[in-house]
C-alpha cells in the first residue's frame, strides 16, 4: 500500500502513525501542486485552442515542485515499508508450527 498507493496509507495501516501522517501531507501536498499545475496547463491549452490571446505562466514550478515533494514521500515510506515488512517476517518465524490437520475419510 505504501510503495504502490499512496505514500502514508500503509504506514498508517501498520500503525506508524507519525511517520505515516508525515508521508501522507507530503503526498497530498505534492498531488495538490501537481493538480494545480495540471489546472494551470488545462486553461493555457483552451486558451490556444479557442484562440484567445495566451497569458504567461502564472506558476510554473507548481508540476516540478510538486512531484518532487510527492517523489520525497514515496521515498520517506521506504525505510517504513522495509521495517515494517521485518516485523511481519520476525513475527511469522516465531510462531511455532501449526500441524495440518487430516482429511476425513
């Protein structure tokens, strides 16, 4: 969830709460820019096609600025998404072995 999702969710299913709430504003905040980038791009091009006059770019780092900041999310839920991946593992190899019990004849 964390890795293929959205950054911040899975860390807050495995109860990394703050690291989790970290991952997830980054996230958000970096989608929200890049949509607003989107938005930007989405007036500039019916702008062109409705032949109005063109306006500058009023923010054009909002894309880069927000992939990067979505990007420094999904790197930050790395190391969460490796420990977390560790307990589950250490947590299954200390359970002791379960019988498997015979079918009925």
């Amino acid at each position: 969830m964390n890795q293929l999702a959205t950054p911040g969710l899975g860390s807050l299913m495995a109860r990394r709460y703050l690291a989790g709430t970290v991952q997830l504003l980054l996230a958000i905040t970096g989608f929200g820019l890049v949509m607003g980038w989107f938005v930007q791009m989405t007036v500039k091009t019916y702008r062109l096609v409705s032949d109005l006059p063109p306006e500058p770019d009023r923010y054009p780092w909002l894309g880069k600025t927000g992939a990067l900041i979505f990007f420094a999310a999904w790197l930050l839920s790395w190391p969460t998404t490796i420990s977390v991946l560790r307990q589950a593992r250490k947590e299954e190899a200390d359970k002791p072995p379960v019988r498997p019990i015979p079918p009925k004849l």
